[in-house]
C-alpha cells in the first residue's frame, strides 16, 4: 500500500507478503477389512487293521471207537457266529485355535512440499529527460 505524495513527506510504503506452508494431518479412511471364516475339506486315508472269523473245517479219519452218530440217529446240529471287525468313522469338531485380531497405529513420516510465492520489491530508475528535471520549483 503506498501513501500519497506530499511535499511534507518524501517516504513511501509498500507491504509485501508471502505464502507460508502449513502442514496438518486428517484422517480419512484407507480401506475397509472383513473376516470371516471358511470351510475347507480335504479327504484323510487311513488304513485301520480289521479281523474277520473264518470258519475252519478239520477233517480227521475215524477209527470205529469214536463213531458217533452211528446209531441212525441224526446228526446234532451245530450252529456258529462268526464275527468281522468294520472300521467305524465319527467326527468331532474341536476347537484348535483362537484369533485375535486388534487395530494398531503405526507412525512413520512422509515427506511434503510445495510452491511458495512471495512478493520482492524492484526499483527501476528512469532517468528524466534534461528539460524536465530544471523545470521542477
């Protein structure tokens, strides 16, 4: 801002300014995160050990003291249960882990920068011609 010429004042002023950087921080949000759980199968093959009964027939020659049966009678019935061992599969669902899952803050630093402007003051002299400077009072 200039002040106006007045023969009682030869002083002038002129104000210059400049841009100053201010630097703040704001947050805003990043990303958005869900979990969830999922199930995944996978096939497990075991070989168990199993037993089976099998019926096993003796044949033994007979010598005429221990002829049973030889009366006519008839043969006595004989009945057996033979037994097999089947694997047998059940499932139980056990917990095996828990997750815990928790926001942290992590501080580091970024580097900013930018343009300033301010304001310099020129002086440009211009000489006057001869005729001009004598004709001041």
């Amino acid at each position: 801002m200039t002040t106006p010429h007045t023969p009682e004042s030869s002083e002038r002023d002129i104000v210059l300014s400049a841009e100053k950087l201010q630097v703040g921080v704001v947050r805003v949000p990043r990303e958005r995160v869900r979990i969830s759980k999922r199930i995944t199968t996978e096939v497990r093959t075991l070989e168990v050990p199993v037993r089976v009964e099998q019926l096993v027939v003796r044949h033994e020659p007979l010598d005429g003291s221990d002829a049973t049966g030889a009366s006519g009678e008839a043969p006595e019935e004989l009945v057996l249960v033979l037994h097999e061992e089947v694997p047998e599969v059940s499932l139980r669902v056990r917990p095996t882990e828990q997750v815990r899952v928790r926001v942290r803050q992590v501080t580091g630093r970024q580097v900013v920068s930018d343009v300033l402007r301010h304001e310099e003051v020129d002086l440009t002299v211009d000489e006057l011609p001869q005729e001009s400077r004598t004709a001041q009072p």
